[in-house]
C-alpha cells in the first residue's frame, strides 16, 4: 500500500492548492472533483481522472468500493492525512475524495447536436452557485450543450463543480466570445430565443419545438444589445408581483421546461 501523504509542504499540496486559481487550470487543461457523489458521476460520464487523493480517515465505508473502480482506469490513487486532506479540499465537510480531472469544457466547434438541439446560453454570468445551478436544471431537462457567452468564470471552477453536484461533466460545456457564439448559431440554423423583462412576447407564445437556444444573461444587466438584437424572438417570463427580475438560475429554468413542456406535447 502507498505510504499516506502527511506533509502540507509536499509539492502535490501546493500544486492542488494553485489549482484554485484560474490561470493554473487554464495552464494546465485540469481542475479538481471534491466530493464522492461528484466524482462518481463524472466517472460515469466518461472522466478519466489523472490523480485520485482519498483520507482513509474520512472515508464512508460504503465508498471504498470506488478504488477497484479507478484501479480499472489507471487513475493514480494517492492517500493522505486529515491535514493534508483539510489543505486541499476547498468544500466544508469534506468526504475524503478530491480527484484532478481535464477540463470539461470544448469549443464550440466540437460540439455534437442532435437534430432538433435544445442549448442554454448564459451571458456574462458570473457567479458559480448559479451556473451550477443551471446545469443541474440542463441535465435534468435533457438539454444538449450549455454554452457560455462572454465567460466571466470558466467551467472548470471548483466551486461551480461543487455546486453542480458534478453535471458539468453530464452536460457538454463550452465558452466563446458573444460575436463567436452568434456566428456558430448562425451557421447551425439554431433559434436564439432572448429573455427580457423588456420582451413584448410572453414565453409561452413563442414556438420552442424546433432547434432553439435560450439565453439568459447577468442579473444585474440582462442580455447585452447584441444578442438581443440577433434574437430571433426576444421573451419575457410572465410575473405579478412587484420585482420584475427572477435569478438568473431560476429564468433559465422556467425557459428550459416551458421548452420541454412544448416538446413533450
């Protein structure tokens, strides 16, 4: 067995550590899985982590099953102090597994569509609980990318890994420049359908059946003038109450599922 990792000086724990900044995950084509639940799924989705740190003395008994699984794909397993374990896990309450994984993301240029796609764009969005948020919502609805336009956090954020409870390894992900997302949409024939408070069309009015890209952008600024003045349709969600302004998670939602309600019909 592997002699455990104890020593928070170790060159493996500084490089772990770096891995919470975005420039080293960009340098590098890595970023970190914390958690069991989410590393199982994105094995499931086909992820080969490179390297595996586990703490036996947090480990659930009923996930130790996991290691005949890595040892399946090779993947380096490597165990450590609570110490250490406490320095590389970036999540409270830690389970005892951390995993460096690739990048999740893909250019556009990459992504496989079905024939009538359902996407997701999200402009400018920045904070990583609600683009966790939205992929849970993509996966559960079967959309077939999520792409974003004008990334102001890349895909491969730990916390916005956590807090998608790992389906940005589920959903195909990728980012672009708005100008870029619009000609690629352009080129696929695919809708682009514009939230806005501001929209004359109610978002049941509009047809969704076909091959559409809902978009939604920032809280605080909404879609920029450009892709709404490309939109084929621009939508508001219909609300009575006296904010007219939803999270940008739960607009993205509504419009998702107003698109599946209509597809399903």
């Amino acid at each position: 067995m592997r002699a455990e990792l104890t020593s928070t000086r170790n060159p493996r724990v500084k490089q772990l550590v770096a891995l919470r900044r975005r420039r080293t995950r960009d340098e590098l084509g890595v970023t970190l899985v914390d958690g069991y639940d989410e590393l199982v799924l994105a094995l499931d989705a086909g992820v080969r982590p490179e390297t595996v740190y586990y703490c036996p003395a947090l480990l659930a008994p009923a996930t130790r099953a996991l290691d005949a699984r890595l040892a399946e794909l090779s993947a380096e397993q490597v165990p450590v102090s609570r110490e250490v374990f406490a320095k590389i896990s970036y999540r409270e309450n830690p389970d005892g597994w951390l995993a460096v994984v690739p990048s999740p993301a893909v250019s556009l240029a990459s992504l496989s569509l079905p024939a009538r796609p359902l996407l997701l764009v999200c402009e400018a969005v920045e904070k990583p609980g609600n683009l966790g948020a939205m992929l849970r919502t993509a996966d559960a609805a079967g959309v077939a990318a999520v792409i974003a336009a004008g990334p102001v956090t890349d895909w491969g954020n730990p916390n916005l890994v956590r807090a998608s409870k790992g389906t940005v390894f589920a959903v195909p992900v990728a980012a672009a420049e708005p100008a870029e997302v619009l000609d690629w949409l352009a080129v696929h024939e695919i809708a682009l359908v514009a939230t806005s408070p501001d929209a004359q069309a109610s978002l049941g009015e509009v047809d969704l059946t076909g091959p559409v890209a809902v978009a939604v952008g920032a809280e605080h600024a909404g879609l920029s003038p450009a892709l709404l003045a490309a939109a084929t349709h621009k939508v508001r969600i219909p609300m009575f109450g006296r904010v007219n302004s939803l999270n940008v998670s739960a607009s993205a939602a509504i419009a998702l599922y107003e698109a599946v309600r209509q597809r399903s019909g």
